[in-house]
C-alpha cells in the first residue's frame, strides 16, 4: 500500500519587484540598480547559453589540430667483410643466413609533443602505422642480381591481423650501395584534398579539406558581396568565379558539388635515403619533420569540461535565485503592509467600512451565494452580533482558514 504522496514545494521564480515599488520616489535609485543587475543577469545568461550551444556543436564537429610527425630513417648491417675482425673467411651457412651480407633498414615515426601541455592533458601516444594510409619503399638494385622483390608496399587494412606498429623493417641481402625512395600517403583528419590550380588560385589555398574548401569558398562569395540580394539562395559569379561555375548564377546547395570537381588527392610524402653496407651504419637516424592534421582531443576535453556544469554549482546558483525569489515576495508583502496600514491610518471610519464591505463580498463567494440567488447578506444584518454566531459561520471560517493555510504552502 502506497503512502500518502508528499506535497510538492512551488519554487518561487519571479525576482521581479512589483511597479507600484519601483515608481515609488523613496526606493528610485535602489530599485534601478536591482532593474540594472536584473537585465545584466538576463543577457550573461543568455550569453552563457549561446557559448555552451556553440561549444556542443563544436564538440560534435570534432575540433582538429595540426601536428608535427617525426619520421627516422636508419639501417644496420650484418656479414659485411669490414665487420670480420679475424683473419680467417667467414664461414657461410646458406640454411640460417650466418655469413651472409644483408642489411635491414628501419622506418619508424612518432608525434612530437606539444609545447606546455599539461600532464594530465597528455594522451596515450599514436602508433605510427596508425597515421599512415599506405607506404611504397622502392629499392633502387638490379633485379637480375637481386631478384627477391624490390618494391615493398604496405597498405593499412583493419582487423587483428594487422597490428599497429611504431615501424617498419625491410630485410635484404646484398653488400652494395642502395638508394632506396619511400613514398608515403597520410592519414589526416579530415581527409586533405589537393586544390586543382584553377580554384586554388582564387581561393589561395593549395591543400585542405573538403568542408575547409567549402568554408573558404563561403567566404570569398561573402566577401565580394556575391549573395544575390533577393533571392539568397542565388550567387552571382564574378570574373574569377565565372569559368568554375560554368553560369552567371548558380545555386547555394549546388557549391559542394563544384568544389568537388577540383579536388584531387593530395601529394604523398617523398624521402630519399642512401644505404651503404660497406661503411658502418650513422650513430643516429636521419630525422623528417612533417605536417599533419589530427583530432585534437586535448581541446575536445577542455571543452567537454567547459560545457558541463558541476552540481555543487548548479544547486548554489538555483539557492541564491530562490533566496532572491523568497526576498521580492517579502518585499512585496511589507508593501502591502505598508499600504494597509496607512489607509487606516489616514481615514480608519472609511478604511474600516471598506474592510467590512471586501470581507462581505468575500464571505458570499465562500458561501456560494449572490444577488442572483437572492441570498445576498444584507448591511443591516452585518451590523448585528447574532448574525455571526449562527451555525454557519464555524464552517465558513474553517474553509476561509483551510484556503489561506493551503495558499501559503504553496507558496
């Protein structure tokens, strides 16, 4: 069996202060500044508001970064005739490879890190296979000679059998120089695109992506006032944007598809490395630096945080509008306090006699009864003690009392 139901406490919600207060000559200057702070607390939370539904959408868009990515080239060598230190022939074993010249060159990558970023900003760092979409590793030897394959490819495909690597190793045999050339494809965030010169030439840009392209194009028609200034949905080209578009005018929702057709995919990355087994390999890697576009997760948490409102916070702001609520009311209140006692203060015969009159009227509401039921209480009646000891009057009190004592609950 269900208990009873506890009554639920109306929040009060209106800080306003009643007009008849802040016309009044005594309170002018007090009640504009609490106008004053009340309008400055409106547009701060509308501001707020605006802020946090930007921030939301950003979030939703997944904020990205530009990132510098290390990549170090190095190789060592095995069975070369400068590493036999004895003088006797190093004994050739063809089933385990003892003996034999071979060289292995490395590929190996990681993300610098970046500059005063806090401790616990940092993330777990990225394997380098992850930030590559596929690599060719060309071997510059004659394939009479060498025929065991000169052209390594490597394209990232998902699933357990492919792991991700902090590197690469390419194993050959041979004591000749090599040159070796690596082309490598990156993966950015969002895909990058690479601007034919037509539309890059406008727009000043050579490389980004797609939605970059877009944005910037936006720009440029608002920049030149392209919009058509009826119908909004029209641009007009101008002499640079007349051979893209192909028209005088085109629609807004057709641009993506015009950006499309000069966008091309982006230019791998080229290094160059020469391998000599006959000298012993450098003591440190060679070392590129290159760009690339990643999530920045960094700034997606300081804004996921910056967004969400703690519940200590929300519960003491929504106590200090209460406690402003509780404080307006009682204002109100002693106003009408005030009011009272001064018009009995000013005619107390006049004052009483329209007392008596509003609790007259009142009573005959709570009793249900009116000049239209012919049961009107009468002056002279009023005048009389009797007529308040008759049996009704208990009742009608109890429901007068019972309404006054549930309207303060609820308020």
């Amino acid at each position: 069996m269900e208990g009873p139901k506890a009554i639920k406490k109306r929040k009060l919600l209106d800080k306003s202060i009643p007009n008849v207060i802040l016309q009044n000559p005594d309170f002018a200057q007090d009640s504009r500044m609490y106008q004053d702070l009340l309008e400055m607390e409106r547009k701060l939370d509308w501001t707020m508001t605006r802020k946090r539904v930007e921030v939301q959408d950003a979030l939703a868009r997944t904020p990205t970064t530009t990132r510098m990515l290390r990549i170090f080239l190095s190789h060592t060598v095995s069975g070369q005739l400068w590493q036999n230190t004895s003088d006797m022939p190093a004994v050739t074993n063809f089933e385990t490879g003892e003996g034999i010249p071979a060289w292995a060159f490395r590929i190996e990558g990681r993300l610098l890190e970046v500059p005063n970023q806090r401790h616990k900003d940092k993330n777990p760092p990225r394997k380098f296979s992850t930030m590559i979409k596929k690599m060719v590793v060309e071997l510059d030897r004659d394939p009479a000679l060498y025929p065991d394959g000169n052209v390594v490819e490597w394209p990232r495909a998902p699933g357990h059998h492919n792991p991700a690597l902090d590197g690469f190793t390419v194993r050959r045999t041979g004591d000749v120089p090599t040159k070796i050339r690596i082309v490598m494809y990156l993966d950015h965030f969002p895909d990058q695109y690479k601007v034919l010169p037509e539309l890059g030439s406008v727009l000043g840009i050579k490389e980004d992506s797609r939605i970059g392209v877009i944005q910037t194009l936006w720009n440029y028609i608002k920049l030149q006032g392209l919009q058509d200034k009826v119908d909004r949905r029209l641009i007009r080209a101008d002499d640079k944007l007349r051979p893209i578009f192909g028209a005088e005018t085109v629609i807004f929702q057709k641009l993506p598809d015009i950006v499309n057709r000069y966008l091309t995919a982006p230019d791998p990355i080229i290094l160059h490395y020469t391998l000599n087994p006959a000298v012993p390999p450098p003591e440190h890697p060679s070392a590129w630096d290159v760009e690339i576009k990643a999530e920045d997760t960094t700034l997606k948490n300081r804004m996921a945080v910056t967004v969400s409102t703690s519940k200590e916070s929300a519960h003491t702001l929504l106590k200090i509008d209460e406690e402003i609520a509780l404080l307006a009311q009682s204002l109100q209140n002693s106003h009408m306090k005030r009011t009272f006692l001064e018009s009995f203060a000013s005619e107390p015969a006049q004052f009483i006699q329209t007392w008596l009159e509003s609790q007259s009227r009142d009573l005959e509401s709570i009793l249900g009864s009116g000049p239209t039921e012919g049961a009107t209480v009468r002056q002279e009646e009023l005048k009389r003690s009797e007529f308040f000891q008759l049996p009704w009057v208990e009742e009608a009190v109890a429901i007068q009392e019972g309404v006054r004592i549930a309207a303060k609950n609820m308020a």
